[in-house]
C-alpha cells in the first residue's frame, strides 16, 4: 500500500462534472488499496473572480482581508469533491488549510509554509478516510488566514508529501507530462518518462509553464518524487527525481525551454571604473526589477557598454532607471529592445559531454539566426536572440540535439 498526495489544479475541478470525474478517479487509487490525501485548487476563474470582487471596494484591498476572502474559493471545491466522494462510497473528510494547521509566516497574499501538522490527516488515513485539503492556503501563529501566492497549491501538495512522507506526489493540470519542448511549437517534441529535478528547475525558470518553480524547489529539497499526469487522460506522466543515474545514459539534453517575455536594455560609454556595475543595477535593482543575462563590453576608449535583460513588463520602469542612471554617471546614450526572445538548451548530460554549446551555435547560425546574448551554468545554454526567429530556432535546435520523436523525424 502507498501513500499518495494527489493535487488537482482549477481546470480539473473546474466545473461540478469534472469533480465528479475526479471523484470517480481517486476512488479506483483508493480501490487499489493506496491511501490518499488530495489537495484541490478553487474551481478555475474563481480566484480572479473573487479579486475582481475586492477590487470593486478598493484598488488596494488590505493583504490580510484579500486572503481571508481569496481563500474561500478551494473551501467550496474541498465540500464538493468530499461529497461526491461519499456519494460514491469512500470515506471522506475535507479541511481547510487552517484546520490542518498548515503554519506559515505573516507574509499575506505570498506565505511561506513553516510547518505542518500532520497528526490529523495521519488518524484520518488510518481510520480509512481519503482526506482532501484546500490548497493555497495557511494560517500563521496568530490564526490569521493567508495565501501562499502563485502556484501555491502546488506548493502545498508537495508540502503535504513531504510532511506525510509520501511515496509520491501527482500533479494533476491540462497536459500528459513534461515535453523536450512545447509540441505547439514543435510537433514533434517528446514527451519524458523522467527528468530530474534540477532539469526541472531550470526549465521552469527558463519559461516551461508545466509546473511552478517553488513547488519543484520544495520536492528537491525534500526528495519527494514529483510525477506530472494529465487529469482526465490515463497515461504514464513524467516523474520528476533526485536519481540522473538513468538521465546520464539518455540524450544529451532533455529539453528546450523558451520566453517570449523578454526585453533588452544597453547603456553606451560608460567610464570603465570598479564599481560600475554596482553603479548600473543598483538602481534597477532598488526598484524592486529582476535581472536576468548581462553581458559587459569594454571598449578601446576605457569606456565600457553594459547590457542586460528584464521582463517585458519591467521594460519602461527598467528604461526611466537606466536613463536617470546614465545622466549620473555621465554614460554617452541609453538604448532597449522589446522584440527579443530566450531560447535555452537543458540537460544533466551537458556535465559529460564537450561541444554542447558550439553544437547549439552550429545549429543556429545554418539557420542564419544571430545571438546577440549568451548564458552557460553546467546544465544549461541560453541565448537571447529576435523575438521573430524564436520557432525556427527552437525547431533547429529540437532536431540538432535528436530530440524529435523517430516516428516524426525527417516529414
């Protein structure tokens, strides 16, 4: 027998008829003798919906009254899936994330889980009860309410695995696994059977949407086994472990991860004196916007061009920064690019194989694709280059490292 944390997101409980499907499935995982803690999301839309709500009353809503009214949405799907659980008879009890006392900080709208109790839900299990927990969710030590934030769900699950030692943690969304790439993108991409956590991580921060990054940094720090199915499709998934033994013996690299939402700022003829650095993203950083690639030129003037990328989003506010930075420090002129794209290569079989980067150069400039931009870490290769060539090199470089899948090669 196994225990099993099973989570659900909002599309999958979306509506009372998938609640039912979801219902019909962790009854055949209870029928074959595992034992099952699930964690749902609120049903999809009814978080926005509830935000709309208290920004109908303020612009700002206070962070503590904004979770106590954002965390109603998993309570109504926690009822729901219990009760069709029952109607099918298997035992089943829900809880709130404050009657688990799941304990976070006070960091309302994105806390951080400190501790679990898991002595309720273990007398439940053992009682024969399927126990289904609210994601999203806590209380801190002073009983108030909070939200975990982006993905918290996720974190939650995988929290919950830890806490209870689970054997494994499903994640349940819209897709069948983890891909080399995205098939939208490229039809043939390949699903994976396994990927180990640090794959993961970096494809995650690199722009694949399958799973979040905290959830993935939680099970790595815990070692618990990670599998990622789709919902209402029966199918293997992709598990996501500790162990690279198997992962060595696989391809070179295991995906190709991207991000449209990318933007590039340069500051031109700037003294070359210690400290400029410091002097440049001091500021941005101050204003609260995440640095991603840099990549400094010093002239033969003992000027020097610095360049780094932000999100699109923190593009105008990284702009006024940069223009008031180089009026400061007597820079020759400002300039940014909006239409750029990362394209990064991943793979732990980077770590024993040379010529992995110069392949992926090779494979870009066949198709006359320029890389204005170039990150490397042991299991990564990332390269910014125009936003309109980002298909085409993602094609290329699906192909190059024999990625595609044999049935699709060579259409």
């Amino acid at each position: 027998m196994a225990l099993i944390v099973q989570k659900f997101g909002g599309t999958s409980v979306g509506t009372v008829e998938r609640i039912e499907q979801v219902a019909e499935k962790v009854k055949k995982f209870r029928e074959g003798g595992d034992d099952i803690v699930v964690v749902v999301s609120a049903m999809s839309g009814e978080t926005n919906r509830l935000i709309d709500l208290a920004k109908q009353i303020s612009d700002t809503p206070v962070p503590r009254e904004l979770d106590v009214m954002v965390s109603t949405g998993e309570q109504v799907t926690i009822a729901l899936l219990a009760m069709a659980l029952i109607k099918r008879g298997v035992p089943a009890v829900s809880y709130t994330g404050n009657q688990v006392r799941i304990l976070t900080d006070s960091a309302h709208n994105k806390a951080r889980i400190l501790q679990i109790d898991d002595q309720k839900i273990r007398s439940d299990l053992k009682a024969g009860r399927v126990v289904v927990v609210a994601g999203f969710q806590g209380v801190d030590e002073h009983g108030n309410i909070t939200t975990l934030g982006r993905g918290g769900s996720d974190t939650t699950g995988v929290a919950l695995a830890a806490a209870l030692k689970a054997d494994e943690c499903q994640i349940y969304t819209d897709v069948d696994g983890v891909y080399t790439t995205d098939p939208r993108v490229v039809p043939q991409a390949q699903r994976l059977d396994k990927i180990t956590f640090e794959e993961m991580l970096e494809m995650a921060s690199l722009g694949s949407k399958v799973l979040q990054i905290r959830s993935v940094e939680f099970a790595g720090k815990y070692n618990v086994p990670l599998r990622v199915l789709h919902s209402f499709q029966e199918g293997p998934g992709t598990l996501i472990t500790l162990d690279e033994e198997e992962s060595m013996e696989q391809p070179i690299i295991s995906g190709i991860a991207f991000n449209r939402d990318e933007a590039k700022l340069t500051i031109r003829g700037v003294p070359d004196t210690p400290g400029v650095a410091f002097k440049i993203l001091g500021p941005i950083s101050a204003a609260n916007i995440e640095v991603d690639m840099i990549v400094q030129n010093v002239a033969h003037d003992n000027t020097t061009d610095f360049t780094f990328t932000v999100h699109r989003n923190d593009y105008q506010n990284a702009l006024q920064v940069l223009e008031q930075t180089a009026r400061e420090i007597g820079a020759r002129e400002v300039s940014g690019d909006t239409k750029i794209a990362k394209v990064s290569i991943v793979g732990v079989g980077m770590r024993s194989h040379a010529g992995v980067a110069s392949r992926m150069f090779e494979a870009l400039a066949k198709e006359t694709i320029n890389i204005q931009m170039i990150s490397t870490s042991e299991i990564k290769v990332s390269v910014v280059i125009e936003e309109k060539y980002l298909e085409l090199a993602v094609r290329a470089l699906h192909t190059a490292f024999e990625l595609d899948a044999p049935a699709r090669q060579g259409e």
